[in-house]
C-alpha cells in the first residue's frame, strides 16, 4: 500500500509539473513574439535614424541586423559617420538582453572602428549577449560587410531597469 500511495503521488507530482512546463513554454512564446514586434515598431519608429535597418536573426541572446548606408549617413568623402555607427551599435546592443526580458539603458560603450564603412555599402550588425547579471548587461557587438570583414567591434554595458513582464500594459497591447 506504502508502494502504491508513493508511485501516486509521484504521478501526480509529473502531472502537476507538466502542467507547469506547458504554462511556462506557453508564456515564453507570448514573450518572443512581443520581443519580435516591439523591436520591430522601434526600428520602424527610428527609420529617420537609423535609415533601413531589417532585422535577419532574433534569438535569445542574439540579433542580426542588416542596413545599406543612407547618404544622410556619410560625410562629403561617403564614409558613413561614426555617430551613425554608434546608433547602430547602440540599438542592437540593447535588442540583445531586450531578446531575454530585459529593459535596459546604455551605460557605456567601447568602440573600436576598425575600416570605413562606404555609402550604399550593405552591413550587418550583430550583438550577442555576454554577461546578464541582476542589475547590468553586457553584449558583444560588431559590424560586418557582405564578405564578413569586421568594420567596427564594441562592447556596450547596459544598466537593467527591470525585467519585461507578459502582464506589462504594453506587452498585452502589442499582442491583442
């Protein structure tokens, strides 16, 4: 009897974490799609910036974005400005931890420019997250052309504000 209340309770044990394994997956794809479209309204809603920025790769940790450079963006010679570059660095660095649930504000950033980058060149802006602790991020970010010669490599760290909830008045707008 002992033998028989025990495999119950421990059926029941799988029963009730399953159901807390749905609800969880469940949540996190709620999550990712909030993620997708709040990045994408705010690439949307700084095109003036930061010209035609397209995302390729969201995943947790990671984004890859793609931009051909805007002549608004470069100077009388064509090379692309290093406050444009910057503003790519920083937007991508920050959709990093934004990719896990994170608010988060620039703190600091070191660029290293590496080669010019051309009017009308197409690049790729890629940041991945390094270090996510309780109060701070760090992502790794570079910018690559179509051959995949590095231009420019930065480090941003990044102050969490706080963690992005699916009770979020903004979270339950973007997905209704």
């Amino acid at each position: 009897m002992w033998c028989s209340d025990l495999l119950g309770g421990a059926f029941g044990f799988h029963w009730q974490f399953g159901q807390f394994a749905v609800m969880v997956e469940e949540r996190k794809l709620h999550m990712e799609a909030f993620v997708r479209e709040s990045l994408l309204e705010m690439y949307e809603t700084n095109r003036q910036w930061l010209g035609n920025l397209e995302p390729e790769v969201m995943e947790e940790g990671f984004v890859r974005n793609s931009v051909v450079v805007p002549e608004k963006a470069c100077n009388f010679f064509g090379n692309a400005f290093g406050g444009y570059l910057m503003s790519l660095v920083d937007v991508c660095g920050c959709a990093a931890p934004w990719t896990l649930g994170k608010y988060v504000v620039t703190q600091t950033c070191d660029v290293h420019f590496i080669r010019g980058v051309m009017l009308g060149e197409h690049v790729f802006i890629e940041a991945r997250d390094v270090r996510t602790g309780r109060t701070s991020s760090i992502a790794d970010v570079r910018i690559v052309d179509e051959q995949g010669n590095v231009r420019l490599t930065a480090t941003v760290t990044m102050h969490i504000v706080r963690d992005i909830q699916p009770e979020d008045v903004g979270v339950q707008q973007k997905l209704e």
